[in-house]
C-alpha cells in the first residue's frame, strides 16, 4: 500500500488529471503532474509541474524518481513512456491494458474475448480491404479510425461502397474498422474501479446523451431495466479481470430498441459494448457531488493499493457539460447558483473554445425527475444547445 505522505503522479494535465491531484491532495498525497502546456489545468494545483513532451526522458526519469506509482488522465500515452517509468515505480493502469484502448480493432476483439456483445465489424487496412469489409457489414455503417477518434471525431456514416471509399480517403486512408449500424435506443456507462487485490467496485449506471458527438447530459441512474444494468457490469467485470486492470475504467454500452414479438409484445432490448477509456470519464463526474466516494478519490485508492470506496449513490443526479460554445464572453453563473441544488465545477482552462470542455454542474434533487427539469431549466437559460 502507498499511504497519503507520498508522492504519486498522473500523466496528462487537462480537467481529469486536475480532479484527479485535487483529491489526491485532499487526501494527504503529493502530486506530480507530467504536461508540456505551462497552463495547464492539473498544473495549475499540483506540487510539481513537469513541463515536459510525454517523450522526454529526461522528465520521466525524474518523475519516475520522484513517484511511489504513476497513472495517466487519458489512453494516447506512449508506450515507451509508460515502459520507462515502469522501470522506476508503479504504472496503473498498466502499459498493456493501455494499449487495449489505444487501438479499436484490438478493444473490440478483447471484449469478445472477456465476453462482451459487441456490433459486427471488419478490419481496414487498406484501399484493398474496402470491398471485403462492405460485404461483411453492409449498409448502414459506420467507419472510424482505429485510433486517436474521440468524441465524434475521426468517424463518418456510410451507406454505400463509394461512400466508404470516399470517407477512408476523407479520414487519410489510415487503418479503420467498418462497423455495422445498430438501431439504438440509448447509450449507457459503467464506471468501475479494480484495486490490485482484484476487488470491484462499480458506481451506478450513467444514462448519457450525446450533441454533435460530444457528451451532453448524463442521468443518474439510467434508466434502464435492472437486468440489462446488470448485463452491463458483467461485462465491463469481465473486461476488467480480463486486462487485468488496475484503475478506474469506464464502459460504454448501446441499448438495443427491443422488438415486437409473435403476440406483438416488444421483447427486451439488449446491451452491447462501444467502447472503454482506461481512467476516469466524463460521465462519472456526477459522483464528485452525488456519491459516497467520488471516482477520482477511488482512482487514487486503485492506484495506491487501498481497499476501494463506497460508490453507492446518495442522491438523483443530472451532470451537465460547459463547452467553450457558451463563453460569450463568460456565462452569467448566477443563473446556475441560485439554485441551491447545483453544483459548479470549472477546470481552471484560460482560452474557450467551441467544443472544448470548460467545466460541468450536476443538478441534484430527492427525485429524478427534478433533478432532470433542473438541468433541461438551467442549460436551457445558459443557451446550450440553443
């Protein structure tokens, strides 16, 4: 166990690795931060900013002195880095299950293999792949690049052979898996932590809606049928054992639309994985207001061997992203703090940006359907999604 008095570090210095030395402060730790931007967010609180390109050796060898264990706020680390530093303290999650996440052919093949449901796929090599892969799938389809695609981005719908060409060249013929369209009813996540001692803990199901490809909204708990919810943690169990994981990780699933049956009942939909993020994720910010043990205090305990948090739920929760769209030139805050059931959370980031993800406020209440028409009442007089 590494106990609060010691130094830990995170890779990356945007909001989540800011969370993440936040609480690590909290709780009695130093934080080392990894992260060429001087300005950046987790810089911005930690003990020491390493102002550094995530290839500089000369910047992990001192981290890797300085550190007891090391983890990372998002999955596009270099392998050599996390090999480095693993030659000098504890890497979690580990370099390996890093680059599960790294490469979408290799995710989804693993989560069949640890016994997840996914959508049919083929593999894109190149140009001569096209034909092959369109047999296998058909239209519609959707085409994304096997790496570096987030939040909408590197993706294109298809409805046909031509179109597939014209995307694969439009995305820089670089390899891409071909995945068929699945009729979705909803998207959910699970966000779990898994402490060495192969212990799990999952925090309640997040029902997530989606603007121009990035998260908007997440509802807490999901409304979801219980069977399905629980079809979701098996699965994102089985991936975790399966990596091996150490860290907090979380799933995305489709719910599938149920279809009706002989006596034109509509049988139950079913859950399938999209895909994972190996550190915390914007749809588990709720629990920074609405649960016993936020996911950044568990990602602190998962990575220093402690026994995990209690994850349950302490009240209805509606997160809400702030997205750079809304800074005109800074939102009137008061809008959102009249109301005593909001909770504000602004990532320290100087410039906004369309798109750029400046903070978010999670709307709390007895019942879910307050919680809910709070944050539709608030986001809406803010002018998102205006």
């Amino acid at each position: 166990m590494i106990l609060p008095g010691a130094t830990i570090g995170v890779l990356g210095g945007g909001q989540l690795g800011r969370m993440f030395t936040l609480a690590a402060k909290v709780m009695g730790y130093q934080v080392v931060v990894l992260d060429p931007d001087p300005a950046s967010p987790a810089g911005q609180v930690a003990n020491v900013h390493l102002k550094a390109d995530y290839r500089d050796a000369v910047a992990l060898l001192r981290m890797g002195s300085l550190c007891d264990a090391v983890t990372t706020e998002f999955e596009n680390v270099p392998a050599t880095s996390l090999d480095m530093l693993a030659k000098h303290c504890l890497v979690a999650p580990s370099p390996q299950a890093l680059a599960v996440a790294q490469d979408r052919l290799m995710e989804k093949s693993r989560a069949r293999e640890f016994g997840c449901d996914t959508a049919p796929f083929a593999n894109i090599e190149s140009e001569a792949d096209l034909a092959q892969a369109w047999h296998e799938i058909g239209a519609p389809a959707l085409l994304k690049t096997r790496r570096l695609g987030y939040d909408g981005k590197g993706q294109a719908r298809v409805n046909s052979l031509d179109e597939l060409a014209a995307a694969f060249a439009e995305l820089g013929n670089v390899p891409c898996l071909l995945e068929g369209f699945l009729p979705l009813e909803r998207e959910v996540s699970v966000v779990l932590a898994r402490n060495q001692a192969d212990e799990i803990a999952f925090f309640p199901l997040a029902e997530n809606q989606h603007r121009d490809g990035i998260l908007d909204i997440s509802i807490v708990p999901a409304r979801v049928p219980e069977k399905l919810a629980d079809d979701a943690r098996r699965m994102a169990a089985g991936l975790a054992h399966g990596l091996d994981y150490v860290g907090v990780m979380a799933v995305e699933f489709f719910l599938l639309r149920g279809e009706a049956n002989a006596s034109n009942e509509n049988t139950p939909g079913r859950i399938v994985f999209n895909e994972m993020a190996p550190r915390p994720h914007n749809s588990g910010h709720y629990t920074l207001d609405a649960c016993a043990t936020d996911q950044f205090q568990q990602q602190v305990r998962a990575l220093c061997g402690l026994t995990l948090g209690d994850p349950r739920l302490l009240s209805p929760v509606v997160m809400v992203n702030l997205l750079g769209d809304v800074w005109t030139p800074q939102p009137d805050w008061n809008t959102l703090l009249r109301h005593p059931g909001v909770q504000l959370h602004l990532y320290g980031k100087a410039e906004a940006r369309p798109g750029r993800k400046m903070g978010h406020y999670n709307c709390l209440a007895p019942d879910l359907a307050d919680a809910l028409a709070l944050a539709l009442e608030t986001r809406a007089a803010l002018g998102i999604g205006a």
